[in-house]
C-alpha cells in the first residue's frame, strides 16, 4: 500500500522535474551554453533514482495539511533534488 502511494508521489515528481527543465531549457534558446547546460541537467536528473528528498518533503508537507498538494509544492520539492 505504502509503495503504490510512494511510487506515484515518484512519478508526480519525475512529471514536474520534466516539465520545469523543459520549461528551462525554451525559456533559453537563445543561449547556446545555457541551452547545453539545461539540456545536461536535464538529463542527470532524468537517469533515475529514487527520489527521497522530495517523496519526504511531500509527505512531511502532507502530513501537517493534506490538502496542501499543489502544483507549486512539487516544484518546491524538485528544489531539494
């Protein structure tokens, strides 16, 4: 039970980590080391792990207001990754 819920807290986060720096990466087309840098983050960050910083903020953040989940708090949580 624990596990189902963690993994979809782990995808929740994988689908805001991907959409923050893809948002990073077009905000910077301009910028060819700046594109390069954010693609290479990008990537890093994309090759897995298992995501425990930001699972833990989400679940300390839920655990004091379980209506608190947002699309703001899971970019929150990608600070600590």
């Amino acid at each position: 039970m624990f596990m189902d819920y963690y993994h979809s807290l782990v995808s929740s986060i994988n689908r805001a980590l991907d959409a923050f720096l893809s948002e990073q990466i077009d905000s910077v087309k301009d910028n060819s080391f700046l594109e390069f840098f954010y693609r290479r983050v990008h990537s890093f960050l994309s090759s897995g792990g298992k995501r425990i910083r930001p699972v833990l903020l989400l679940l300390s953040a839920g655990s004091i207001s379980p209506s608190i989940f947002s699309d703001s708090l899971y970019r929150i949580s990608l600070s600590v990754e």
